[in-house]
C-alpha cells in the first residue's frame, strides 16, 4: 500500500492529500529515511511524522485497505 493512502486509513492524517503533501516536505520518514507518497508500506516499518515541533513514531502491525475507526486504532502502535 502506498504510504499516503495508509497514513489516512490509519487516520494518523485525515485527509490522504494532506498526508501527501506532508510526504513532499519531507514531515514524513519510513525505516528513517525519507519518504515520497507513493512509498510502499509493510507490517513492521517504523513510520516518523512531524506535526509541527512534535514527531510521533508508529509501527506498523497491519496494512488493510479500509478501515472503521477501531480497526485502524490496531494497525499501529505508537513508539517511545
């Protein structure tokens, strides 16, 4: 799945072109690197998303292409 369309089926971001253009200004980093929106994403990738002067870290349990609001509560866990 590509990592736009998870980060709004996970509703890490709520809108999949906000998390796009979130990917182009380099706010979003896959396994530490840097990550364009077409990136594809795997269970057990490390996602980094830089909300302002805060970042949050998740990895990925699970990849689904749609999700209620309690299954996507389960695809990730948040890290430190």
């Amino acid at each position: 799945m590509r990592l736009d369309k998870f980060l709004k089926v996970s509703r890490i971001i709520k809108r999949r072109t906000v998390a796009a253009q979130a990917c182009d200004g380099d706010k979003v980093l896959l396994n530490g690197k840097e990550a364009k929106p077409a990136a594809k994403v795997k269970v057990g990738d490390i996602i980094e998303v830089t909300f302002g002067s805060r970042t949050t870290k998740y990895e990925i349990l699970e990849v689904r292409e749609s999700a209620t609001i309690e299954q996507a509560a389960g695809m990730t866990r948040p890290l430190g």
